[in-house]
C-alpha cells in the first residue's frame, strides 16, 4: 500500500484539498468573451468579404450585443480579482509571455472597437438616432471612412480574443487538464459556434439562417473533432494527463461533461439543424440556444475540471 | 548568487516546526501554510520504508507562475528568489493555478502569497528562519554561486532529488535521499 | 531501599512583577521584519524565558514587535538543551499566549460539582473561600488530607506553601502515570535516575537501542537534535516498537515485535550478550555485582524461546544483539520515559538497566554521561512541620519500592470505601489535567465527588477546571517570571524566565497565587520576598550573577568542577546502591519479595474483534495541553485511529471515514474518531494520538475533535513494586453506526 498525505494540516483556502480559485466569474468570462469574438469576428469576415448585405444581421445587428457581453464580461473578471485596487497594474504592464495580458490589452482595444461598431449600426434599431453633438458625428464619418480597416482591427483581434483563453488554460501545465494545445482552437470554434447561434436566434432572413445553421454544423464538427482529439492526446501522454483524461471517461465529470456539453450542446443540435435544412420545420431557436448553452457548459466543466487535475498528492 | 534549500529526508521526522517557525516570523495568516510536511509510505507491513519531507515553493528557475503573471507581480528577485509585489499584485489567481507544487495561496488581504525564502532575513545574514530553527537540521540554505556554502556542499556529497521534475519547472528546492 | 529521589527543590519566593518594558530589558537586536518592502528595519526588544510547553525547558527569547505584541520565541544559542533551536511546541507557544479562550478571572462553583456553572469572583473572594476550607480540613482531618497534584514550574511554589501547611501528600502524576518505573529501575539498578532530560550521551553514540520510544514523534528536542548527529555520524539504530514509528522509519534494523513481549526480547539479548561473551568483562568485574546469578537466570532464553513470543526471528535477535556489542560502550539501550504499560514496567526497565550494564554503557562516551548540575542556594526558610501521615499510610504495605508519592494511591484514598481511616479530603491541582492523565476517568470523578474542597490552577479551561470548586487562573508563561532552571546536564548551567509582556485580563503567576494563599493561611514566613524577581536576584548573586546580567544572557553555563562527564580509565566509581556497585541482582527487589531479576510473564491478548489500544505522542503537540493552541491546531486539530489494512478490509473501513471505539468495558468514545488506513501498524492493534477528544466546550478549538484514548483505559495493570499505572492493556472494537461528523453530547 502507498500513502503520500499532508501531514502538517495543510489547509490553504481554495488549494487545498484541490485547486478552488476560479469559481463561476471565470468560466462566465470566458462564455461571453468567446460568444463576443465569435460575433465580431463572423461580423467582420462578410463585411470584408462584402456579403453585408446578404447577412445583415450577422454584420450589423448581432453585433449589437458584443458590447454587453463584453463589459459583462469584464465586471464578471475584476470581480474575481482579489486585490481590485490594483487592477489598473494590468494596462501599465505588458507580459509578452503572459497570456492574461495579452487578454488585458486585447480587451482594452476590442471592447471601444465593438462599441464602435455598434454605433456605426445603430440606426438599423434606431432609425432616427441623433448624435447630438458635431464632434460625434466627426467621428462617426471618419470610422465610416475608414470602415474597413476597422473591421480588419476587429476580426484580428475577435481572433485573438476567442483563443487566447484557450491558450491561458493551456498555458498551466500545473494543471494537466488544460495542458493541452488544442484548447485554443477548442475555444475559438466553441466562440464561433456562440456566435454563430446567436445570429440564428436574431436574423428573420431565411436564407441567412440557413447558412448560418450550415456554419453551426461545420463548427460543431470541427469542436467534436477537436474534442476526440484532446482526449486522445491525453490518453497517449503521460500519466497525469491519463488520470485528467479519467475525470470525463469514467470519473465524476463524466455524466455532465458527455451530456451537457457534448449531447446537449453539440449533438442534439447538429441533428436538429440537419433535420431543418432537410425542410423539417424546427424552431430555429432551439438549436441555437442548446448550442450558447453548450457553449458555457464547455467552459464550466473545464474550468472546474481542471482546477481538480494536479500532480501532486 | 543562485539561492538554493537542500532537505535530508534521512533525518527530516516531520515535527513541522519549520510551519510553525514560518508563521510566526512572516505572520502568515492563521489557516494559512507557505511550508508544510509531506510523509510517502511505501510496503506492506512489516517491509515498510517511509520518506518525510518539509516542503515550500520551490523559486524554480524556470517558473510558470513568473512567466504567467499579467503584471509581473511575481517575479524574480536578487539571487533567484521569486517574490510578490503586493502593490502590482491584483489577485487574479493565476500564478496558483500555474504552479504545480500548490505553493502559493491567496492571502486574506488580497495579493497572493508564498514563501520567500525569507528574503528579509538574508540581508541581516541570516537564514531562513525554517531553516534556523529545524531540530534535526536538516534544512541547509544557502548560495549555490559560493562553494563554501552548506548547501554547495551537501549537494555535492549525496544524492538528491527534486519535486516532479517531468514538470519542467527546475526546482532550486532539492531532497537529500 | 532508601528514597534517593530529592523531592522538588523548594527555591525562594517571590509575587508576580508588572514588568514596564523599558527600564529592565537590555538586549536589544536589530532586525528587520516581514513586509510587502522587506527592508523595515524596528528596534525589537527581546526577554529571555524557557519554555513551559513541556518538560524539557528549553531556553528561548522573546521578541516583541514595537506595537509591543509578542512576535516569535527562538531558541537560546548557549542552551544546551535546545542549541538554539526549539521545537514545534516551543515555537508555538506564542499561541498559548494568544489563545482568546484562556481563563481569565477567577471562579467560584455555583452548582452541583460537574454542571460547570460558575460564578466570577475576585481573587481576594477565591482565595478566602480556599484559606477557609483548607482551615477547616486541617481542624477535621488533619492536614495531610489535602493533596496537591502538581506539573511544570508552579509546582515549586505550591509544594511549599503544601508542606508549609502540613502535608506531604504531593504527587507528580509524571511519576506514577509516566516516568516512575524507569526512575525505580534505574535506581535499583546503579542507584540514580535516569533525569530529565535524559542523561543520554545520543550524539557520541554508536548504537541507539529503542525500546517503544517514538523519538520524533516524542519531541523531546535535545534528543531528537542528538538523533540527527548520530545519522549523521552514522549511527545504528535498532527500533522495537509493534508501530512503523518514524524512528523505525530511520532505524536500521525495524523489530516489529508482538505488543507486551518486549521483556522476553530483553532476556534474549542479554542471552546472547552473555553467552556470547559480548559484554564488557572489564567493566562488570569491576562495577557490577550479580553476574553470576544473572547469567544463571538467562541460561534458558534463548533467541529461539523468544522468537515463539514476540514473534522477532532468532537471527534477527542474534544479529541486533552483536550489532549493540560491537558499538559498546558506546551504546545505549534507551530507557525511554512514558513506561507505564503492563504494570511490570519497573522489572522491564530494570532489564534495559541490566543491558547497559552489560555493555558497559552507563558513564561511557556514547551511553550515558554523568550530569553535572549547578549549585544555586535556595532562601533559607523555617523548618516545616513534620506531617502526621504520608501518602504510604493510605494502604500500608503497598508500593514499597515508590520513590515519589503515587498519584493514584492519592486519589483511591479520596474515596472513603477504600480506607475509611485515611482521607484524603482535598486537592489542589496545578497544571495537570487530571481527567486526561489519570487512566480509569470513573474512579478519578469518584474520587472527587468525596472531596471537600477542589482547586484547579490552570491557564486554560480544561477538564478538571470543569469539576473544581475554585478555578485559579494562571498567566501563561511568557507573562511571568518563574525559579531559575538549574537542571542537569553535561555542563552545569542557569536559565532565567523573565516576563515578557503583562498578564492579560486577570491571570496572575503561581507564584503570587502560591504567596496570597501562605497569607491568608499565616504561613506567609515562608514566602518571604513579595516580588519574585527580588528572590532571584538574590540567588543569582549567590553565584556571582545577576538578574541584570541573566536578563542579557537568558542562559548561563559553567564549567564542571571536574573532568568527569565519564568514568575515566580505571576509575573507583563508588555507585549509590546498597553494595556500592551496579546490582545487576537486586539484593534490595528481593528483600521486599519481588523479582531480584527481571521475569517474562505473558500479558492478556485483545479477543476476537478487539484490538490493543497503542497511543502515543505527536511532535506538534504536548497531550491534552496544546490542544487549543490556534498555531497547533494549524498543524493537527483532531487524531485518527491507525488501523491495519487487513483489518480495515475486514471492516469495510476506508481513510477519512469516522468511527466510534468501544473498549472491553464497554465504554464508547464520546465522539468518532477519523479513520486512517496505513500498513504502519500491527493488525493486532490500533494506534492513536494521546490528547484529544476534549469535552470542554468553552474550548471551541478543540471541543469535540478526535476521541479520547484516556476514556478508552478503563483497565488499568498497577505494578506492584511502586504504583506505575500500566495503560495498554485496553482493547478496543468498532463501532460505525451514526458516525457522522456532527456530534452532539
């Protein structure tokens, strides 16, 4: 028999008797940044690809709600910050080899570029918007000006804002759940995949949501891919990442991990859009709204999952 | 100056006075703990072997929490010891996260917490009060960089190991086997 | 056989001193302290003490921060007990300082004894209600029917103001519930004690014999530090002990031996010794007498008889038997110090003294040196009365080889059944916690529930404080002075315990409590000095010292008056038995019909389902003490009950579950006990840590955590040659139903 116990009473808060420092601000954090950068970046892409038109929804409505996520997002994260105070060491840093100020800077630029965004929409929800002041409206020509590059800005960093969480995560390899590089790309499709549902639920073009169902299902494909990937990496890795693995083949993450993420949230969705573009007729709205929810168990169990992969003892 | 600890687990009994010793010097917390004690047991009775370590963070060289810290909060301080800026320091939780030994801890008033090796002893020429107080002494710190530190020599007299080195970490914290 | 033992030295007296801070304190030390800029630089003041926590008394400082709070105590460089280190205990003791659940003023009972209802009450209203009864006890009975039960630096004072009184019935439950067989056997044996701290020369030895001592779990912290040297210098050491103790985690031979046949061990390697010719000719011809008799006595056990008994293999007894001969005389064979198990505890510690004899241990470099103490005079006081009775009057005949009083026989004479002619009718308890020390807790309740008058002095709301009349509250170390700590050891040397912050709320020191009572009780001659410190002062000039000076030192060693921490080569030892010689054959045992050499008798063995109860020490904790200790709890704040995985298996047990223990007597535990499943024990026995399981809930701390293994030692094995209470021969079974943690009394 082996035995390897603490046995001075080690009982630091949120370490012990596993990793507890991330509790639901993070995983919302991630859900609606990612849902964010999906939204923008979808935006972005037929915009520069010059399908505005065809997806007017997609490029000017969806949007509309990347700035809430967005500052949502940021309050759910300064309020899991232990030391607010001195938040603002965040923006006078720059860590090049730390993935959170990458996020801290990419946030700071994509955030007033998504409200921008928003206002150069505006008038689609409020036809008669009046900007009151001269300077405002300064500021309203030039960014239609130069719209474009605006919207390179936004997909760039839409981009970067829904896989540097994955590349956070995966950065920790204390944590060998989340030592995994396809985490990045696993956020970035699972983002997309948000985004995309979200244009499903807004859009009334028929055309639109069905291509954007089609987009669904390829994303859904490629995180499915992904995800069997991961796992597999896993299991062919050391035995660390084996037992992290265990937690989602056979150990306590399994039953929510398969049903709610995978099921629920990538599954039954895929199946039902097959079934609407093969002319069943299926609220739209379902698949989309298991596919957010999907979305934001993906980060739950990931966050929580990874916190209790470790080591040591 | 490459500071180093070194802990023979021959004679480490796992009293934990170098916890104790630790929280008064530094007035950690109450139901905090930067040190603690581990005990390995391996066999089956009567063959049994047993291996007690006095434990801390390791101020590794290449350390995952410096490198993920947002604001450099954690970082590297003269002779290698890895120290917190409180007043950088926005408790974001991502250096415990990072660290593999589960050294850090979030300390009530905020910033996050861990050993320092006693930093603020070193400049009087002290040593780590862990150290100082160890009734068996079997905790030996001192410069790597000055052959005739006790640590430099024990290192070179008997085998030693380090905490889950496939980790890559590069641990500055040995164990005398 | 004369009683050799010198009972507590009564040093001069002394009332308690409000300390201002400034004025006394001399040493001063620049150090920075911990902070967020690491480079604060504070004036810190420190004071010199020695530590209370346990009865090693190590010398320390103080340090106090310049908000005046206590910092940190470290060790004294120049103590030899300690060389500057302390233990866990010690280093914590800041935390007996902090405790918020001390007793703060003194009680007075207002209920049925037991029901722990009290009223608060000045110390003048205490100490009339104490003055007044003890009158009236001394009128009734006479005075030798108040006792006092007495532990640590206090017992000085109050053993005085006792003997002033008119009594003698002063026990040290450290006798009879710890240490009094080995103290008997090695007087039997070379005709002095073994001392504490132990006169173990571990740091020069070559092999260290462990009979059950856990050192390092027991931390008494010079030898545990002299364990370290001798790995160091490459030591042997043989541990006996059924547990994987950690120090048979360090031993080179581990003998996992069948509990309570560690006797027939001890025959067998003095067997071996003998017959083999290992033993040290030139020193038995010279020091010992007895050997042909011994050698007779062992003809028949042999390695082989031994190994049917304590289930050791004979190559094995044969091989850690050359192993001690071969390192002699630098060897000890470790008397240990809590040895009351089976009740023939005296004649097994008189079979270790017989080894070390054999190998010529005892006054060699490596066995056992001879201590040197220093020679402080204490205040001349009056004569004390000579007392009607002593403690041996109680049951005639009984423990003749005693040499302390016997704290049990103390509290048998409490209950009036016993002997109705001899009553012992009050107690003064201080700093023990009786209900916890003393085994068989139904008889010591008995006991006080016959008592007319039960004051309990303590710094924390223990147990006995629960069943006092008057509860005295007592200021922890750090806030008192205390006598001088003049103890033995290679180097003769003094320790001064200076106050180092004010008592908080209204705790005073034993001292002043001892010195109110000798005035309310007219014995105030024999407290002459109002202020403590003036006493030592006093003293300290009687060997050109100074309590200023002592006040920088902390700790003063001398040097011994001769070289002779060893026998030297050919010396005359003249030892202090009856024949002059190490009596390997007792004369003295045989004439008060007992043994003259050690025997092997089998003990009872735990029935099916039932395990042996083993307890021991944990290195963070002192017994029930620290218990409450917020830094200790830190480190361990509840026991577990060790149990064999092949028992486990059977009871479908798993690490972490909780569960109640149930003795042959049917006793349960007041409260479930975590379970830790480890192959560290025998699957005969169960083991567990000594001091939990408090009932007291003023104590929230500790309230309720662990179980008591004092409630589960109901049988108690009394030796016969001198009162030791033997504990372990309880057993123990399981029991799972509503183990869950939430307990309720």
């Amino acid at each position: 028999m082996n035995e390897e116990l603490i046995v001075s009473g080690r009982n630091n808060l949120m370490v012990d008797p596993h990793l507890n420092i991330w509790h639901w601000p993070i995983p919302l954090y991630l859900f609606l940044g990612g849902m964010a950068a999906g939204i923008l970046a979808i935006a972005a892409i037929y915009y520069i690809r010059g399908r505005e038109e065809d997806y007017k929804a997609a490029v000017r409505i969806t949007p509309m709600l990347a700035p809430f996520l967005l500052v949502l997002g940021l309050l759910a994260l300064f309020l899991d910050l232990r030391h607010k105070a001195y938040f603002w060491q965040l923006y006078v840093n720059i860590k090049l080899q730390s993935p959170m100020s990458w996020g801290a800077w990419v946030l700071m630029v994509i955030t007033p570029v998504s409200f921008i965004w928003a206002a150069l929409h505006i008038r689609e929800l409020f036809p008669r918007w009046d900007w009151k002041y001269s300077v405002l409206y300064s500021v309203e020509k030039f960014f239609i000006r130069y719209k474009k590059i605006l919207a390179w800005v936004m997909l760039i960093y839409a981009l970067v804002l829904g896989i540097y969480t994955g590349i956070l995560l995966s950065a920790f390899n204390a944590r060998p759940f989340w030592n995994t590089s396809i985490l990045g790309p696993l956020f970035l499709a699972s983002g997309l995949s948000a985004g995309a549902a979200a244009t499903l639920i807004i859009s009334k073009n028929t055309d639109e949501r069905k291509q954007f169902a089609r987009i669904d299902l390829v994303l859904i494909g490629i995180e499915l891919f992904l995800i069997i990937h991961m796992f597999m990496g896993f299991l062919a890795s050391t035995q660390v990442q084996i037992d992290a693995a265990n937690m989602f083949l056979g150990g306590p993450y399994t039953t929510v991990f398969w049903i709610f993420v995978v099921i629920m949230g990538m599954l039954i969705p895929a199946l039902l859009e097959v079934l609407e573009l093969r002319k069943y007729h299926i609220p739209a709205i379902l698949p989309a709204i298991l596919v957010i929810f999907g979305s934001f168990m993906l980060r739950f169990i990931i966050v929580f999952a990874g916190q209790a992969s470790r080591w040591l003892y | 100056m490459r500071y180093a600890m070194a802990v023979d687990t021959r004679k480490c009994v796992g009293c934990s006075d170098c916890v104790v010793a630790c929280q008064t010097e530094n007035n950690v917390p109450s139901g905090f703990s930067r040190d603690w004690v581990v005990e390995r047991l391996n066999g089956t009775y009567p063959q049994l072997e047993i291996e007690l370590r006095s434990e801390r963070c390791n101020h590794c060289n290449n350390a995952p929490c410096v490198r993920c810290c947002p604001t450099g909060a954690s970082h590297f301080a003269e002779g290698g010891i890895i120290l917190v800026n409180h007043s950088k320091c926005i408790g974001c939780g991502a250096c415990i996260s990072a660290c593999p030994y589960d050294a850090r801890y979030p300390h009530p008033d905020g910033y996050v917490d861990k050993c320092t090796f006693c930093n603020h002893r070193l400049k009087n020429g002290l040593s780590t009060a862990c150290a100082d107080v160890c009734p068996t002494k079997c905790i030996y710190f001192g410069d790597l960089d000055d052959p005739n530190s006790s640590v430099t020599m024990i290192l070179k007299r008997r085998k030693y190991k380090t905490l889950i080195p496939e980790a890559g970490t590069d641990p500055r914290l040995y164990f005398l086997i | 056989m004369t009683n050799r033992r010198q009972f507590i030295k009564i040093s001069v007296a002394g009332a308690g001193f409000m300390a201002t801070g400034a004025g006394t304190m001399k040493a001063m030390e620049l150090i920075s302290q911990p902070g967020n800029t690491g480079s604060l630089n504070l004036d810190l003041k420190r004071t010199p003490t020695y530590c209370e926590v346990c009865f090693w008394k190590c010398a320390g400082w103080v340090y106090k921060k310049s908000n005046g709070k206590i910092w940190k105590i470290i060790g004294n460089d120049q103590d030899q007990h300690c060389n500057g280190r302390l233990c866990p205990r010690g280093t914590g003791g800041v935390g007996m300082y902090n405790d918020n659940e001390r007793l703060r003023t003194p009680l007075l009972r207002t209920a049925e004894r037991g029901k722990q209802i009290f009223r608060e009450a000045t110390w003048d209203e205490a100490f009339d209600y104490i003055a007044g009864r003890m009158k009236e006890i001394s009128v009734k009975y006479g005075p030798s029917s108040m006792a006092l039960f007495t532990h640590g630096s206090g017992s000085s004072y109050f053993t005085t103001l006792l003997k002033a009184y008119g009594s003698e019935n002063i026990a040290e439950p450290s006798y009879a519930q710890c240490r009094g067989p080995r103290d008997d056997a090695f007087f039997a044996t070379f005709g002095e004690e073994a001392y504490s701290p132990e006169i173990t020369d571990i740091r020069n030895t070559k092999c260290l014999v462990l009979i059950g001592s856990h050192i390092g779990e027991n931390m008494h912290n010079g030898q545990i530090q002299e364990m370290s040297d001798a790995i160091d210098n490459g030591a042997t050491i043989i541990t006996v002990d059924p547990r994987f103790s950690t120090a048979a985690g360090k031993s080179k031979y581990w003998l996992p031996i069948k509990p309570s046949t560690d006797i027939a061990l001890l025959l067998a390697w003095m067997h071996e010794i003998i017959y083999n010719e290992y033993y040290d000719k030139k020193y038995v011809d010279k020091y010992c007498t007895g050997f042909d008799q011994l050698r007779e006595h062992v003809k028949n056990f042999t390695a082989e008889w031994a190994y049917g008994i304590t289930t050791i293999s004979p190559d094995k007894i044969k091989r850690t038997a050359k192993e001690m001969a071969s390192a002699a005389p630098a060897v000890i064979v470790h008397p240990g110090r809590h040895v009351t198990w089976y009740g023939d505890d005296t004649q097994r510690i008189r079979a270790i003294a017989i080894l070390n004899a054999l190998l010529g241990s005892w006054g060699r470099r490596g066995g056992f040196y001879r201590p040197s103490k220093a020679s402080v005079p204490g205040y001349k006081l009056p004569g004390f009365p000579k007392p009607s009775r002593t403690w041996q009057d109680a049951f005639p005949g009984k423990f003749p080889i005693a040499s302390s009083p016997v704290s049990n026989v103390l509290i048998d004479a409490s209950i009036p059944e016993n002997n109705p002619g001899y009553l012992v009718k009050g107690w003064i308890v201080n700093g023990t916690n009786l209900i916890s020390t003393i085994p068989n807790q139904a008889n010591t309740i008995k006991a006080i529930q016959n008592l007319e008058l039960l004051v309990a002095i303590d710094t924390m709301p223990m147990e006995i404080t629960g069943w006092a009349d008057v509860v005295l509250p007592e200021c922890t170390y750090l806030e008192r002075y205390d006598s001088l700590r003049i103890s033995p050891h290679r180097k003769p040397s003094i320790a001064l315990r200076m106050q180092s912050t004010e008592p908080l709320n209204q705790t005073r020191p034993g001292y002043w409590i001892a010195r109110q009572l000798s005035l309310k009780l007219g014995l105030e001659s024999y407290f002459p000095f109002e202020k403590q410190e003036d006493l030592l002062d006093w003293q300290l000039k009687q060997v050109k010292s100074s309590l200023e000076e002592m006040q920088s030192l902390g700790v003063k060693n001398f040097e011994r008056e001769a070289d002779d921490l060893y026998f030297a080569e050919d010396e005359n030892v003249q030892f202090p038995t009856d024949s002059g010689r190490i009596e390997l054959f007792s004369k003295s045992l045989e004439a008060a019909g007992f043994d003259a050499m050690p025997k092997y008798t089998a003990h009872e063995e735990p029935q099916d389902g039932y395990y042996r109860l083993i307890y021991g020490r944990a290195p963070m904790h002192t017994f029930s003490r620290t218990s409450n200790n917020p830094n200790l709890t830190d480190l361990m704040h509840e026991n577990s009950v060790w149990i064999n995985p092949k028992v486990a298996k059977e009871w479908s047990l798993v690490t972490g579950q909780y569960i109640w223990l149930k003795n042959q007597d049917g006793v349960t535990t007041d409260f479930p006990i975590k379970v830790r499943v480890t192959e560290r024990i025998r699957w005969d026995s169960v083991y567990m840590v000594h001091g939990f399981g408090h009932k007291q809930k003023q104590m929230k701390r500790c309230f309720g955590k662990g179980a008591s293994d004092t409630q589960m030692i109901t049988k108690v094995l009394y030796d016969p040659l001198m009162g030791g209470t033997g504990m372990r021969s309880n057993f123990v079974t399981f029991v799972t139903e509503n183990a869950g943690k939430e307990v309720s009394l």
